[in-house]
C-alpha cells in the first residue's frame, strides 16, 4: 500500500474529492523546484546562470502561473 493509498484511506468518498483537489493544486508548483534551486545556488554558493537557464526559468514561472490562473477561472 502506497503512502497516497494511505493517506485516502483516512478519508470517506465524500472527503477523497478535497484530498485530490489539494494535489491537483500542489502539481502546478512541482515545476517551479529546479527554479528555486538554481535561485539557492546563486544565494549559497555564487553561481551564475546561463542566459538559456533564465530563460527557461521564465517559461517554468509564467507557464505556472498561467496554469494556476486557468485553473482558478474554471473553478
């Protein structure tokens, strides 16, 4: 049994639709880790990032925040 599969198990049907809306939610901002580890690099150990870092450091942020907003418009 899978720790997903556990933590389901505490809840009835009727709470099993928050328990997933919640991770649903969560998965927009799984894209932003490389991010804020390249952003911890640069405050911890000084690195400097390539321009196509930035760049698809961009794409990450404004691709989460578009997915964010049209998950909230369609709520």
């Amino acid at each position: 049994m899978s720790v997903f599969d556990l933590c389901l198990s505490l809840f009835d049907g009727s709470d099993r639709s928050l328990i997933l809306s919640l991770i649903d939610y969560a998965a927009f901002y799984v894209a932003l880790v490389p991010v804020f580890g390249v952003a911890s690099a640069m405050i911890l150990m000084g690195e400097q990032p390539s321009f196509v870092q930035w760049i698809g450091a961009v794409f990450v942020i404004a691709s989460s925040y578009c997915a964010n907003r049209l998950r909230s418009s369609s709520a």
